[in-house]
C-alpha cells in the first residue's frame, strides 16, 4: 500500500503554486451575480388606470394573483410596494374599473390579491399588472396562464431605481 506523506517540499511546493495561480488571477472567488431588472412586456400597459385603489380583494374572489418585488442588483426584498392588478374576469372586462385593484407588499417583498376568476380575452387568458410607485422605473407586466381552468398566476418584479 502505497502512502503518501506531508513533507515540507510538498507543503512549499503546492503554497507556491496556490500563490502564483491567485496573484495571475487565474483563482477568482466565487462571486454572485448580480440580479437583472425586469423590463415590462409589450401589451402590459393596455387599459392601465393610474391610481387604482387599494383593495383587499377585487369582485367577488375566488382566483389568486401574487409574485414578489425585489430590488435590481442585490435581489432585496422590497417592502410597501403598490402593485397595480388588472384582467378580463368572469365579473368585468379589463378596461372597467371594477376589475382593476391594487396592493401593498409585505416585508418579504410578496404580494397577494384575491379576484375573480380570469377567463381568455383574444384567446389567452392572462393578467395585468404594474408598478408605478415612483421610488423605481415604472414596470407594466403581463403574465399569461397556462390553461384558462388555473385558478392562480405569479408575477415577479426587480425594480430598477428610477
């Protein structure tokens, strides 16, 4: 059996290389990435009203859209967040203002907000929503389900500061 033994020719020899190799930069550190900003989608915007309310719940329930909002770079949670939700709903179409709502994020950065059950509109069914606080750039999104029987849909945002 065949033993290998720490000597100190091997401990100058395996630290010179270790050396060498970190000066040269040939070692780097594991770094993390930086996390991008979200860019808004194209038709995101349609029927958008400024200022929608705050609501607890918008109609009578029964679908749930939720996501988080981070912060672009570092990944942060973004607490108190107004997240602006909007869809085409077994209760109302999307231009109609009882079918638009809006909510607070919690200290995690989450969302969550109870509405009417989604239905397809030019065939897909699909939500609306927006961050249009101010403190970030303005972000308009627009998530598509993948079956109209689903009876929830995420979003996530990372804000860029505006």
């Amino acid at each position: 059996m065949t033993r290998e033994l720490i000597t100190r020719r091997n401990l100058l020899v395996t630290g010179a290389a270790a050396l060498v190799t970190s000066a040269t930069g040939l070692m780097v550190p594991a770094q993390a990435a930086g996390v991008a900003p979200t860019r808004s989608m194209r038709g995101g915007a349609n029927n958008y009203r400024p200022g929608a309310p705050i609501v607890q719940r918008i109609g009578n329930g029964g679908f749930w859209m939720s996501g988080t909002v981070r912060r672009a770079g570092d990944g942060a949670p973004l607490a108190g967040q107004r997240i602006q939700i909007w869809a085409h709903t077994t209760e109302g179409r999307e231009r109609d203002a009882r079918s638009h709502g809006a909510t607070l994020t919690d200290a995690d950065g989450v969302f969550r907000l109870e509405m009417p059950q989604i239905v397809p509109t030019f065939g897909q069914p699909h939500a609306h929503l927006a961050y249009d606080s101010g403190d970030f750039e303005t972000v308009f999104l627009r998530p598509v389900m993948r079956s109209p029987g689903d009876t929830s849909l995420e979003a996530q945002f990372v804000l860029q500061a505006a």
